[in-house]
C-alpha cells in the first residue's frame, strides 16, 4: 500500500458470501453458519445491492415466537412483526443497505458503521454492484503497518514540507505506532498543524511532541541598543578597591 490515505477498497475482503432475493429463511440461516457470518448483502438480478439481512432480522422469528398479539405489552411494532413472519431474504432484509463505494476513505467507514450500528458495509461500485465486504477487522488493518513504514512516511510526507531544517535537527521515531518528535525547529507555531497532520497518517496510534524552538538570548540591557549591549557580561561578586 502507497503513502497516500489507505481507501475501503485496500482493506476490503473482495470475495463475499451474497443472497439472491428469494432465498429462503432456511437457506440463509444454513448459509451463515456454513460461512461463519452474521449479516450478508442480498442483490438483484444484475449483482446489485438492494438490502442486507442479518442474525438479528432472523432472531425476529424466535422473538415473537410466543407472543400474544391481544396482550398490550407484547404487541410487536408493525416492521418486527413482518420480518418475525418473513419467510425469504427479500422479506427479511433491511433495505436500502447501507453502502461504501471503494475509493472512500478508512474513517468513512468507520462513521457509516458508528451511525447505523452495523459491523460490516458492502462495498459498491458506482454502478451499484457489489463489490467486496469490509468490517471492523479489516478497518483496523491499517494498525499493522511496521513503525518502520510509519516513520519514513511522516519524515517525507509531513515533516519534510513543513520545517526547513535537516532531518538531523528534526527526529521522528515510532515505537508500536505512537511517533514522537524531537528537536529544535525555527518556529514552535506550526506543532499543532504537524501532530495533526502526523495523527492523519494512517497506522499512527498517538503522537507525542517535544519539539522546541531556537534558543532565546537574554535581554540584559532593555534601554541599550544592540550596538551598546555587551557581548557578554561580567560574572561573580566584585570587591570595593576604595582606598587603595
């Protein structure tokens, strides 16, 4: 993978277990525990996204197996009560599916899971059609990157363009993903833009700046200009050679 922000369709699994629209409730229970998922993304005719059913529209079924539609405090809502009596993928879906298109970026996903509570997004194209599946596990593969990796992308990508001094005055080291920087740079204003910026790069787990500005000459004589300021100043305790 290159320097630039890592996309859903780098960490995406290409290969995904889908439903056509009249499966049944049975064939899709089997199908899940065959595969080892608990949600999976049923499509058209054309390969085309339209719903994603999971373990939880199943578990409807079990739910309100015993309920008593006349007793008030069982009554279910009107949406649980026909997925609990759905008998195939196109009943028991959610649609429209939430989606990501490849090319989104890792903290896309990650708000797309965030908001609607689910732990994998089918990955579409701009045509609609699946192409792969991405879950919590695969967003963190960013976090495998080799602190190796990470620092030279920091250094490069972030550091180099920002402070005009040598890599040398400038030091980046990553120890299991946390970068620390150190060193003297021309002007402390710009820290907070690169740790930003240094926190954005993917794979990165903290950041810890200890960078410093140049150092600071003492103003011995305010009322002086430069030209009367002495170069250096006399130290130590002067004695009285009065009457000598």
């Amino acid at each position: 993978m290159q320097d630039s922000q890592y996309t859903v369709g780098d960490v995406m699994t290409p290969t995904v277990v889908a439903l056509a629209g009249g499966a049944t409730f049975k064939e899709i229970a089997r199908t899940m525990r065959q595969w080892g998922v608990g949600a999976m993304p049923v499509l058209d005719g054309l390969g085309r996204v339209v719903g994603v059913v999971s373990e939880a529209d199943l578990l409807r079924k079990e739910e309100f197996r015993d309920s008593d539609p006349d007793w008030p405090g069982e009554r279910p809502r009107p949406a649980d009560a026909a997925r609990a009596r759905a008998v195939t993928a196109e009943e028991l879906m959610t649609a429209p599916a939430v989606t990501v298109h490849p090319d989104a970026g890792l903290g896309r996903a990650a708000r797309l899971m965030a908001r609607y509570g689910v732990k994998r997004l089918p990955v579409v194209g701009d045509d609609g059609v699946l192409t792969g599946i991405v879950s919590r596990c695969d967003l963190l593969k960013v976090f495998l990157r080799s602190d190796e990796d990470i620092a030279e992308e920091v250094r490069r990508q972030v550091v180099a363009g920002r402070f005009p001094v040598s890599l040398d005055a400038l030091r980046v080291t990553v120890r299991e993903g946390v970068v620390t920087l150190t060193g003297r740079v021309p002007d402390t204003s710009l820290a907070p833009l690169v740790v930003r910026l240094v926190r954005s790069v993917e794979g990165v787990v903290d950041v810890r700046c200890l960078l410093t500005g140049p150092p600071r000459r003492p103003v011995l004589e305010p009322d002086l200009t430069d030209s009367e300021k002495p170069a250096c100043r006399p130290t130590g305790t002067r004695s009285s050679r009065a009457g000598r």
